[in-house]
C-alpha cells in the first residue's frame, strides 16, 4: 500500500498524461515541471522512498514519443 507520498507522485504522474489545453495553467506547470531534470530528479527520488529500483538510460538514434 502507498503511503500519501506515493499516492501523490501516483496523481502527478497520472495529470502529467492528461491532455494539455492551452487555458489550464495547473496542467501547463506540472507538466513543464515534469519535463525537466528537477521534475526527473524529484520523481526519481519519490519511487526510491517508496522501495522502488529505477535506472535511467540513454538511448543513442532512438526518438521517444
């Protein structure tokens, strides 16, 4: 079971898959938060408290989606 810190990345990461209209702001700055290394950093760092391995890797020719 998740603790409120893991059901709050949960629901961050959930809202980060939502569509973006151009007038929701809540949705533009979380996903722009996500979007970046400290957004990746805290996300990171959320899944290791909450007992999860997680490993990064660069991917060289390969274009994500």
């Amino acid at each position: 079971m998740l603790d409120q810190r893991g059901r709050l990345l949960v629901a961050a990461l959930g809202f980060a898959r939502c569509s973006m209209p151009s007038y929701d702001r809540t949705l533009w700055a979380l996903r722009k938060w996500l979007d970046s290394w400290p957004g990746i950093g805290h996300v990171a760092a959320g899944m290791h408290r909450q007992g999860f391995d997680l490993q990064l890797t660069v991917c060289h020719g390969v274009l994500a989606e």
